[in-house]
C-alpha cells in the first residue's frame, strides 16, 4: 500500500521538505540554511529551520495526505538537548575555534585502527564537538539529558522521543568503532556514555508527531515519525537495494562522498582523508571525502563546461592544484592554486577536471578500481564530469543519477523498508576521449605529489 512519505532534508547549504510516494517526488520546497554567529560559537540557526518546515508542512498537507516524515541531515553536526528544548545551540563544524582544546582532546580520541577517523580540521570529528561543549560551555552542557545526531535532532523534535542512530555516530565522529559494532572507547573517556539515548535503525519508526505539531500542520496526530539517516548514507540506499558489490557511489554537492561497497578496508589512510562510515544496516563501508562542491565554487563559480571547453583546458596545461576549501581530502592543509592562463569561459572546464582528478586520486588510493562509479547528486548534471571520469578509468562503467532530489528519495525509503518499488536505474556515461588527458594527469598528479602534507 502506498504512502505519502514527508522527508526534511537539511543540507549544509539548503533545507528541503521533499514528499514523495513509492519513490515518486511529488512535491518540494527549499529555503537556505542560515548559520548564525553566536554566541557562544557559530551555530546551525534550527528556529529557522523549523519555521520553515512547520509553514512547508502546512502547505503540502493542504493538497497530499502525510503519512509519515522522515529526517535526514549532514554529518559533523549533533544536539546537546534538555527536558523539552536545546541545552546548547547546535555547533557549525566549520568553526574553527573548536581546535583551542586539540592538545586536551588529542589525548583522549581513538586511534584510527579503532574509529577509522581522521583527524578532521574544525568541527567535523564531531566528538571534538563535544568535547569543546563540556570543557568550555560548562553550564549549557550541564542541563543535556541527551546528546543526538542531528537527524535524531529533527526526530526528537517531531516525536519527543530520544534515541541514537547509527550512520550519524559512525560518520567521522570518533565516538564509533566500526569494525566491532559499538561506540569506541572516547565515549567512556569523555565520561558522555549517559548522554547517549538507546540506539535505533534509520528505518525504525518511533511514534506519532506531538500533538502540538499536529495542530500547526494540519497533519493527522498519527503521522508517524521515522528514526532518520545521515545524507550521505540516505543517498546510497537505492543502490544498496538494487547492485551486487563490489560499487562506488560518488555522492556529490558541498561535499564529494565516495562509498565504495564491497571494498576492503585496510587500504584506508587518515592522511588521504579515506575512512569507514557505516551503513543502515550497520555495515562498515570504505569511503573517501573531499570539499567538491565548496571547490568547485571557488574555482569556477557556477555553472557546468562543455567536453570542448575540457579539451582546451587540458590541451593549454593550465591546472589547478589543491585545496580551495580548507577542509577534507588528503590536501586539506594546502593553499590551493592555479597554474597557466585559463579563460574566464573555461574556469567550469578547470574546475570541473580538478574535481574529476581529485576523485580519481582517492578512489585509486583506496583501492577501488573495479565495479560501477556511479554518480549522484549535482555533479550527475555535469555530464563533462562524469565523461572524464570514465575516461581517467577506463575499466570501470560510470552512470549518472540525475536527480536533484537523491538524498531525500532515499530517505523517504525508510518508510517502506524494504521497498517493495521499482528503483529508477541510473544512466550510463559513456566515456569520451580526450585527446592528452593521461599525460595531463601525470603533470597533475607529480605537481601533487610535490605538496608536503
């Protein structure tokens, strides 16, 4: 029997009410996420955010039957909650005066053997988050009855009811050991094991919305309320459900998320930013991360090239050598920089073959050079990107999922798992030549190797 599923989607950069039934988008709405400044520290502005899903919901009830919501959100993100409202303003990873407690910190979190976690500038292990919360804003921490990722945030918000959930603790937190199915051992030394409601599947429903919701909405007071999923992880659920591994997904926007079921984790290396999340199903799964989207920005500005623009570039030896982000991928801590003449009309074409290099760089490294790539989210509509992935690896088929709304489809699957519908299969992308893109690389990736990490 089919249901109209309601998923709050809440991006870095957007948030999103998404309704779908049996995989189908049938309505959406999206306003940017805001960061305030603070005090006590830059923090998500979730007032904002709920107004805008509570005026959403009440416009999409008016004309679609809800019958159930499911959260999903970024990593590095967590809540601090109370009795009945935040105990802490919930902290923006990229806050870099989170590091001020490194030493104190350094000697507490796990080694990578155990949380297959790098060691992440800023916020984004979100133990360190936590850590920070308790050493430095002793009073907001002393009134938490409950630390929670942040889809669980939104869960408890609908709901009232606390739990955990096990891709947001296992995403670059340091507060999961993936390997053993449990939290690791920073949990106990942070002296936080308390704070850490019982543990829930991302497709667990939980309860009703509160009646109070009900009342703003006009939503039926028995709309249930879904436990909820990390973005990233929500965007490899159709694949999950639907490919044999060994399979990459590249899940792409702020961030470049590369998931590669199926592959062994003992090639990972903090340095390259290569590290385990954990799927739905609690299954370790070998990644790689790099700021994309963010660098993609920088680079370019917007907009996508065409396969001419890529034959210029590459052909005039102009390159850009990273980061532009300052966060993620094994060149994080470099200044990124541009070398040779590129025109202001090729600037996509050059940002477009550093994000497809820098993908391929960390899929080599991890060791995932057999199975599909396919790509998801909003470099799937840069069919440039795409092609020169294919071409810089050549054994392996890339297909490209384009749809726009991949991370909160997923999500809304919750609802009904398994699903018992088709799941849209994405395209192929065939491969284009580009004539000196191997000999373009080799430059490319010597000038890298020059960089001290």
């Amino acid at each position: 029997m089919s249901q109209t599923v309601a998923v709050l989607d809440i991006g870095k950069t957007n948030v999103k009410l998404a309704l779908f039934d049996d995989g189908r988008l049938l309505w959406e709405k999206s306003a940017p996420n805001c960061i305030r400044p603070g005090p006590p520290y830059p923090h998500e502005d979730v007032e904002n955010a709920w107004n805008f899903f509570l005026d959403a919901l009440r416009e999409a009830a008016r004309s679609h039957q809800i019958s159930a919501i499911v959260p999903t959100a970024h990593g590095a993100a967590g809540a601090l909650i109370g009795e009945s409202a935040l105990a802490a303003p919930v902290m923006d990873y990229e806050f870099t005066g989170v590091e001020v407690i490194e030493p104190d910190y350094a000697s507490l979190r796990p080694p990578f053997s155990e949380s297959l976690s790098p060691r992440l500038p800023a916020g984004l292990n979100l133990g360190r988050q936590l850590a920070y919360q308790k050493w430095r804003c002793p009073d907001l921490f002393a009134d938490a009855r409950y630390f929670v990722g942040y889809p669980q945030y939104w869960t408890w918000r609908l709901s009232g009811i606390a739990v955990s959930e096990i891709t947001t603790l296992g995403a670059h937190t340091d507060l999961w050991a993936p390997r053993q199915g449990q939290i690791s051992s920073l949990v106990k030394a942070l002296s936080v094991d308390h704070l850490l409601p019982p543990l829930r599947r991302a497709f667990d429903p939980l309860g009703p919305i509160q009646p109070e919701i009900a009342a703003l909405t006009g939503l039926a007071p028995e709309t249930r309320v879904f436990c909820g999923i990390h973005d990233s992880n929500a965007s490899l659920l159709p694949y999950l459900v639907s490919r044999q591994a060994p399979f990459t997904v590249l899940s792409t926007g702020t961030w470049v998320i590369l998931m590669s079921v199926g592959l062994s984790l003992d090639q990972l290396d903090p340095r390259d930013d290569t590290l385990a999340n954990v799927d739905a199903l609690g299954r370790p799964i070998a990644c790689g991360r790099f700021m994309g989207g963010r660098e993609y920005a920088v680079i370019a500005g917007g907009g996508n090239p065409d396969l001419d623009a890529i034959e210029r570039v590459v052909a005039s030896g102009a390159m850009a050598l990273p980061c532009f982000s300052g966060h993620g991928g094994p060149y994080a801590t470099t200044k990124g920089v541009i070398r040779g003449e590129v025109a202001a009309r090729d600037r996509t074409a050059l940002a477009t073959l550093y994000c497809a290099l820098v993908s391929d760089l960390m899929l080599t490294r991890m060791g995932a050079t057999s199975g599909d790539l396919i790509v998801e989210g909003t470099f799937a509509g840069n069919l440039p990107f795409c092609q020169t992935v294919g071409a810089l690896r050549p054994t392996q088929r890339v297909f490209a999922a384009e749809d726009a709304a991949g991370t909160a489809r997923g999500a809304a699957m919750l609802a009904q798992w398994p699903p018992s519908y088709p799941i849209a299969a994405p395209m192929p992308v065939p491969a284009a030549p580009i004539t000196g893109l191997d000999a373009y690389r080799g430059v490319w990736t010597a000038q890298i190797g020059l960089i001290d990490r």
